[in-house]
C-alpha cells in the first residue's frame, strides 16, 4: 500500500480540504497521512470563522519525521492559508517525497481571492507550482499566479496561455479545473504538451469544497496507477455524482457535497481494469 502525505487546512464543520482529502484517499486503497496547515471552525462559505496558522508547529513535525525516517511516495497540497507556509511546504517535498506531486493551489474562484489573500500570495505560489507533477488550478487561481488579466468569458486560447504559463513555471501537467464550455463544466488540460479536455453537464448549483474533491479524486486514481487522462475523467464523474447526490438529501447546502454518498464509485473504478475507461 502506498503512503502519501497531504499538506492542507482542517476545517472543524464543512467539507473540504482535509476533511474531502482523507475519506476519498482512502477509499482508493492508499494509507494518507495529513499535515493540516491551519486550523478553522468551520470552512469559509458559512458567516464566520476562526482561523489558526499552524506554521509553527511544522518545523517540530518534520524533525520527528526526520529522526523516524519516514518518508512519503506522493504529496499533494491544497488550501495553505498564509505565505510562509509556501516556503515550508517546499521543504517538505524536497526532503520527504519520493515519487509524485500534486499541487491545488486553492485560493479563489470567479474572479476573486479568498478571504486572507491577495496577490502577493497568488504569485507566490508560482515556486511551489514549479514543483508538481500535476497542478490544478481553476481559471481564477492560475490567472492570478501567472499576473494575468482574469477572463471570465475564455476561449481554447486563453485556457491553452494559462496551461502554457503554468507549464513554463516548471509543473509538468496541467489541469485547469471548473471550466466552463457552454451548459457544461470540466478540466482543461495539458497533459505531456498535448491538450485534452473534458466535460459533463453542469448541475445547477455550485458547492463549496468541489475542487478538493476533484483533486482528491484525481491524485487517488494517479497513485493506484491509472494515466492522467483516466484520472481526470473519473474524478469530473465523481465530482459531478457528488453535487448529484447532494441536492438528493435535505442536508444544508453550505456544508459542502456530498461525496460519501457515491463512495461505491471508488471501488468500482479502482477495480476496473487501467487503460479500459
């Protein structure tokens, strides 16, 4: 069983970050280890918060795991919460990873930053981009690492410039997330230089926490062997299953999707022979 290692906040109420990363990475079949790189009451679509940067408590971690020798075959990064954090994230995949990297580098969406942000963290994250194998940024986030002027009317051209500026900040693969084509929504990508892309039917409502599970499911899939390309239709699927089933229940719509519904889906895509999707 592979160990990989996931660096993002935890959220106490709400579904998102570690709280999405944990149960969805586990059900792949992958022992997943977490690093929360802050603590909140409860994610940032309800009224208020708290928010806790544990920074400070990193450098204790990495010595324990130094002196214990552990080390991981994958990371993948998501919500940091501050800039130092970027610094020490990098660190940590320098000096523990030994196989693939993902990085989300979540900060926004539609245009605008979330709450704690502004631009000198956006562009900060471009060193931290440099380091992963695959980078899944929504058009809002890789805009704004890149300094590029936000479209929220795109064309094949601006979303091949955002891949290629990602690209030539280091990230070897690049999945544009939450793209919308039309009725539709998916990923564009740019995967070993040539672009793919898909989409399914946008449901009618966004919820909070959907791209980390789309990241989630992406990275679990890569790590149980399956190409990018099959990785990232399963997990647009899965995604879209999860809204689905979300607006099937009577839960409060602020807590996020509810991706625990179709967890079956995992098992059976895991279970499918690779190459065959």
């Amino acid at each position: 069983m592979k160990r990989i290692l996931t660096i993002q906040d935890f959220s106490c109420v709400g579904k998102c970050s570690l709280t999405v990363a944990l149960p969805i990475l586990s059900g792949f079949g992958i022992e997943t280890c977490a690093l929360p790189t802050a603590l909140l009451s409860n994610h940032t679509a309800f009224k208020s918060w708290s928010f806790d940067n544990l920074s400070r408590d990193i450098p204790d971690i990495t010595a324990a795991w130094e002196r214990e020798k552990i080390d991981f075959d994958g990371v993948y990064t998501g919500y940091l919460g501050a800039k130092e954090l970027i610094e020490q994230v990098k660190d940590i995949i320098r000096r523990f990873n030994r196989g693939t990297v993902l990085i989300d580098p979540a900060m926004g969406d539609n245009g605008k930053l979330y709450a704690g942000f502004d631009a000198e963290y956006a562009r900060a994250n471009a060193s931290l981009c440099a380091l992963a194998d695959v980078v899944t940024p929504n058009v809002t986030e890789a805009s704004m690492i890149l300094g590029r002027e936000y479209k929220s009317e795109y064309d094949y051209e601006y979303l091949l410039s955002l891949c290629r500026g990602m690209a030539d900040l280091g990230a070897k693969n690049v999945v544009i997330t939450g793209v919308r084509k039309g009725d539709n929504i998916g990923v564009f990508c740019l995967i070993d230089g040539e672009v793919f892309e898909y989409y399914t039917a946008k449901e009618k409502t966004d919820l909070h926490g959907t791209g980390d599970i789309y990241s989630s499911a992406l990275f679990g899939g890569i790590m149980r062997g399956f190409c990018l390309k099959e990785s990232a239709v399963f997990a647009c699927e899965y995604t879209k299953k999860a809204i689905r089933c979300t607006f099937l229940t009577d839960n409060p719509r602020t807590y996020g999707a509810g991706f625990e519904d179709c967890y079956e889906d995992i098992v059976n895509f895991v279970n499918t022979p690779k190459g065959k999707k």
